[in-house]
C-alpha cells in the first residue's frame, strides 16, 4: 500500500526518531526539533510567496527535468512575477518527483498543480522559458501547447503568451557546426592518451614542472559542459611543446603538433571558442531581462559578420592565438564564422516574432513611429522623459516615470516583458544544489523532504 505524502513524511520521521533513539538517545528531542523546524520554514516561505503571488500583474515560469541519485525525474518549476510597482520576485515554485512517464501530459499536470497551490491564474500567465526537449515544447502534446490549449478553454489568446526556449542552450548549440575535426578529433585522443592513464598523467605533470610551465597539466573535454571546450584547447595551446615532446618521449608522437596548417586550425579554435565562451558567460545570470540577453546575442552576430569580412581580406586583429602563428591565407576561417552566422539565425529566428514589442520595451526612444502604440510618439518627443530614460535602468525608468494614467499600454507591456524567463538558468543552478541534497549517501530521502530541504 502507498502512503500519501503527509503520511510518508510522518512514517519516515517516526522511523528516524526510532533509529536516534537507538543510537543517540540523548539527542532525540534535539532530532524532533530540527525537523519540525525545517517543516515550520518551509510552511512559512509557501505562505510568503502565496501571498506575494496575488500581487503579480503577471508571471512567467522556467521549467526544466532532470534525473536524480535514484534515476527518479525531477521537474523543477521556477516563477518569475513582477507588481504593478515594478517589484519582481523569482523563486522556486515547486520540485515534482516522477515516478512515471515524463510526457508533456505528465509535466503539464504536474504545472497544474503548482499553479493552484499558489493560487497562479493563467490570465496573468506571460512566458515559458524550457530547456527545448520534445516533451517540453511538442507541437500536439508538449507541455507549452498544452498550456496554450489550456488557455484557449478559458478564452484567453494563446498567442499572447512567450515561449522561451533557453538562450544559453541555444548559444551553446550554435557552436556545433564549428567543428574542425580534425582538431578536436587530435586533441580530445591526445588529452586522453596523457590524462586516462596514471603513470603517464604523472608523469606529464612531473615534466611540466621540470620546464616551469605556466600550468601544471592539461583539461578534459567534456560535451555537456558548455563552457569546457575554450579552456581545453587554451590549455592544450599554450602546453603544445611540452605535449609534444612527451608524446614522443612515450613513443607514440602526434606528428599534427608538427603540422603548420594543424598549428593554424588549432589557433582559429582557440580563440573563436574563447569569444563563444565570453557570450555565454555574459547570458548567465538568474535575473537578466530577456531584451538584454537577446540584445547580447544579436551584438555577438555582428561582432562575427565583422569578423568574416576580416578573415576574407587576412586581417586577424581579433585573433590573437591566429594572429601569432601567422597563416598565409584565412579565408577558411571565414567560411566557420559564415557557418556560425547561419546557426545563430536559424537558431534564433523565432526571437524574430516579438523583436518589434522587445525593441518597444527595452529601446521606447528608438522604435519608428509606424504601426505603433500612439504612447510612443508623446514618449519620444518629452524631452525630459528622453533625459530620464539615459541615466537610470530600464525597470526604474519605468517605475518611476512611465505612469499608468499617461501610458498605459507601455507600462502593461513593460510589465509583461520584465517578468519574462530568457533561460532556464535558474533551473540548472538549482540542480547543482540538488545533487548535494540527494546524494548516494541520502538517497532514501523522501519526495516531500527533498522538496523542503531545498
């Protein structure tokens, strides 16, 4: 027979407060007191946030899953609500263990749930932000077009509610048609040769400080995280000598570390990796805007327009890895920003969308005055406003001079914009702590527990 949650939790704590009496039987009441006490918290921050939460003008959420210690799906549920004074608030909503399936129809349930037990209406419902798995955003049965759906039977636009699918998971993905493979092939089999093995790791390292390198051994790749692959081939670059000489010192030598075109590729990758790297560090963040994180990405495609039409005319001023080795022709360079280019219009096309209200949002002053909100015209020719504008952030020249009674349709709109989820970077930070909460060690942790530790 399965308990309910109220009556596992108790199950469990009884079990516990048994096992401490064994064992501790001195600190029994100290044991009863921590428990209750996270209880009592965790209770008092559900209230909080309710309470809050009937203030929002509108909400979005950030939905992402994972797989726990115990193979047990995680669906973690972030809320991001903004009040008509501009105060946002953005917390976790909910952490769902599934057993079962997860399917848009289980993940979509399962938001239902959440959103009731905070009393969230879908008429102030405003974005999605999801990782862009097949049962987050399916077509027929993923969990965004089901919430569309859902707000169809209540007689509310679906079109008005903006789907994210994560701008660092996107930015990441862009970078796979940079491949260079016969670079990454070399480096990631020579990585491994040095670093796979124990005797050959120390080796290395003992080599490295015998020439007083600059670093003390090499970097694996790893394909997950996103930001590993500009730090190994950095790495692998500057230690390429000391790589070299122990490869063939070991007798299996990587005749490409002799290779002047290997050397060039090698140098192109270090430093186009690099300035992927910095793009993606700049996305990250729990409570960007999602017009700045777009406004980022956008500077990054002109950034490597420019870049293109520098590498077909050989200037490499902007790369200095490729600068140094100086190749005699870089119009294959060119062709991999070309490539990169494309990946980042198709992959951020349907930003495309809501690109005119964006601009309205975070750019009022620089929108044409054509096919918009007459708001915006009286916005642009108040001086004082365009002076205001300038020197404070966007969310406090909204809150503080963009008023309800002279502009109301640019304040919903600033409204809805600010609550919105760009990425799902909430979730992924919030999954870190997970795995330090459920370990192999407190892998019998229940459901409600593991919900309330975090």
């Amino acid at each position: 027979m399965k308990l309910k949650p109220h009556a596992e939790g108790e199950f469990m704590k009884e079990c516990l407060v048994a096992a401490a009496e064994l064992l501790a039987p001195d600190k029994v009441k100290l044991f009863q007191s921590v428990s209750d006490r996270i209880t009592d918290m965790v209770q008092d921050i559900e209230k909080t946030l309710k309470n809050t939460a009937r203030d929002f003008e509108y909400f979005s959420m950030a939905c992402d899953e994972t797989t726990d210690i115990t193979n047990t799906a995680q669906l973690a549920i972030f809320v991001r609500g903004i009040t008509t004074r501009f105060e946002t608030k953005q917390e976790l909503l909910s952490l769902q263990a599934m057993h079962g399936t997860t399917k848009g129809e289980d993940l979509f349930n399962q938001v239902i749930v959440a959103m009731n037990k905070f009393e969230l209406p879908f008429e102030k419902l405003s974005g999605i932000a999801t990782d862009g798995a097949p049962a987050m955003v399916g077509t027929l049965k993923g969990l965004t077009a089901l919430v569309k759906k859902e707000m169809s039977h209540l007689s509310l636009d679906p079109s008005d509610l903006v789907v994210c699918y994560c701008i660092i998971r996107q930015e990441s993905l862009c970078a796979h048609p940079l491949k260079l493979t016969n670079v990454m092939k070399t480096v990631v089999s020579t990585i491994n040769l040095i670093k796979s093995r124990g005797l050959n790791n120390r080796q290395f390292k003992e080599l490295l400080s015998e020439f007083e390198s600059e670093y003390g051994n090499l970097v694996y790749h790893c394909e997950v995280r996103w930001l590993s692959r500009a730090n190994m081939l950095a790495r692998f670059y500057t230690l390429r000598e000391e790589v070299r000489r122990f490869t063939e010192m070991k007798g299996k030598p990587v005749m490409e570390l002799s290779d002047g075109k290997f050397l060039f590729d090698l140098a192109f990758m270090v430093d186009i990796s690099k300035h992927l790297s910095e793009l993606n560090i700049k996305l990250q963040g729990p409570k960007q805007l999602i017009s700045s994180l777009l406004s980022n990405v956008k500077s990054s495609e002109v950034k490597l327009r420019l870049w293109q039409g520098q590498l077909e005319m050989g200037n490499t001023v902007h790369f200095p890895t490729l600068q140094e080795q100086k190749p005699d022709v870089t119009t294959e360079y060119a062709g991999e920003c070309a490539k990169l280019i494309q990946a980042f219009d198709e992959r951020f096309h349907d930003v495309e969308n809501i690109q005119k209200e964006l601009d309205m949002f975070a750019m009022p002053f620089n929108v044409q005055p054509s096919d918009v909100p007459m708001e915006i015209i009286e916005l642009q020719n108040n001086n004082e406003l365009k002076a205001k504008y300038n020197n404070l952030s966007l969310l406090d020249f909204y809150k503080l001079y963009v008023r309800a009674e002279h502009f109301p349709i640019l304040r919903r709109r600033a409204l809805k914009f600010a609550s919105l989820f760009g990425t799902t970077y909430s979730c992924e930070q919030f999954f870190s702590k997970l795995t330090l909460a459920k370990t192999r060690f407190r892998s019998r942790l229940t459901d409600s527990n593991l919900e309330n530790q975090l």
